[in-house]
C-alpha cells in the first residue's frame, strides 16, 4: 500500500506505519529519536516506528542490520585473533559471507570498521559498569561513582583480556570521544550525558571536565594495560589502590567553586 506525503495507516495500536529518508535508513543505527512521539520524515523507503519513538524495522533495514553486525563481529573476531594489520577487508567480507561492495555500504576501511569497534566495545564497557552502579543502590559521593565506573570497567577488562588487548592498542582520544557521543549500535549509551548529568549532582563546579576525564581515562589504560596482562609493575589488585588514590587527586585538583 502506498504511503502519500500526508498519509499514515495505524497497523496496531502500538505501531505506525510511515516513510522515512532512505539515508536515515542507511544510517538507522546512528540516527536516534529522543521524542515522546515519533518524528516522521516523508520520503520513499519505510520503515516502522513505535509511539514511543524507538525504532522497528522492516524486512529490508533487518536485512541491513544483520550484514552490518556479521561484518562488525567477523571483524573483532579477526582483529582479536589475526591483528588488524594482518586483517584485510577481503579477509573480513569472505568470513562474513557478504560481497566486497557490501562492506563500503557501511565502512570507508578497514580502519573506520575498526575505530567503530573500539567504540562499540568502549561503549558496552561503560554501560555495563551503570548499570552495575544503578543496581548496586549505593548512596555515593561524585568521586565514589567515578571510582566505581572506573573499577568496574576495570574488571571487565581483567575478565576479557582480548578485549582489553584490542581496545588499548587501537584507543586515541578522537577514537574515545567519538564513543562517549555517538552511539554506534542501539544498545549504546551516550556517556556524555550521563557524565554531564554527574557533573551536575557534584557538589562543587568542575574546572575543565574533559580535561579531567581525558587524564582518568589515560591514566586507567596505560597503568592497566601492563597491570592486567603481565602483572608489571604488580598485579592490578595491589595496583588499585594506589589507581585510585591518583584519580582521587585528579578530580580533587579540577574541584572548583561549591554549589550553593
């Protein structure tokens, strides 16, 4: 059934049927609706919207989604194993069983596939740790929830060592910032407005917040690194405490004026 520029068919009580830009299928996955009701952009292809704004998609952007999440799995799974610089794209399309130009529907190169797979994977590091900070119901100063989401992650990490391998030989700061505010997946978290919704429960100002969170995150990955893979300069248990003594002084030293 053909949809007008004006039309709208009510296919449930819960869905609605519209017409969407055929970028922002392209690029669903990036393209987030923050509204209390759907957004409806009136141009040829289609997809579904729910009336909370979220997205269902239809057959055509599922088919999308799964080649796009067989080639970002085949990828962490060959840049884990092989190394990205022994992995090529034909190496990524032919384990992934999709063609060649499939790929550049999705990545400029090996490297824009590989920086969105740092992101992902830093993003997924960062939402588990909320959620643990959520479910765990403590009543906690600002620098005790840093410290939490830092020692979090840090376990994470100790428990997947590939994990940590990848992320810490292919992190930059460009690569880290872009994951804090660009979900690349659904299931990523936008950090920067949780971590702007922290700042504002601190108790006092925050002088340079990103200067503040660019050392803690420096200081985490290159003391962890040699930490957790080869115990120097000691194991990442003694190692902790001494951590976070350090990012105590770091936010300490970017506390500004109490809040009234």
């Amino acid at each position: 059934m053909p949809v007008s520029q004006r039309q709208m068919v009510e296919t449930s009580d819960y869905w609605s049927f519209c017409s969407v830009d055929f970028e922002a299928v392209l690029y669903y996955n990036r393209f987030k609706v923050n509204h209390s009701k759907p957004v409806y952009v009136w141009h040829t292809n289609c997809i579904y919207c729910n009336k909370e704004g979220r997205v269902k998609m239809g057959k055509l952007d599922t088919n999308k989604k799964v080649k796009e999440d067989s080639l970002l799995n085949t990828a962490f799974s060959l840049f884990t194993t092989k190394g990205v610089s022994k992995t090529s794209i034909s190496d990524i399309v032919n384990n992934a069983g999709v063609a060649k130009g499939t790929f550049y529907l999705y990545f400029k190169d090996k490297y824009d596939i590989r920086n969105k797979l740092v992101s992902h994977k830093s993003s997924q590091l960062f939402r588990n740790a909320i959620e643990a900070l959520k479910a765990s119901g403590k009543k906690l100063t600002f620098n005790e929830r840093i410290i939490f989401i830092v020692d979090n992650i840090i376990n994470q990490l100790n428990e997947n060592k590939s994990l940590l391998t990848f992320i810490a030989k292919n992190l930059s700061w460009g690569v880290f910032k872009h994951a804090l505010t660009s979900p690349i997946k659904d299931d990523d978290i936008d950090f920067r407005n949780i971590y702007d919704a922290m700042l504002a429960d601190a108790p006092y100002d925050i002088v340079q917040p990103e200067v503040m969170i660019f050392m803690i995150v420096e200081l985490v990955s290159s003391t962890c690194y040699s930490s957790i893979l080869y115990n120097e300069p000691v194991d990442i248990g003694e190692l902790k405490p001494y951590l976070y003594i350090c990012i105590n002084n770091i936010i300490d030293t970017h506390a500004g004026t109490v809040k009234a």
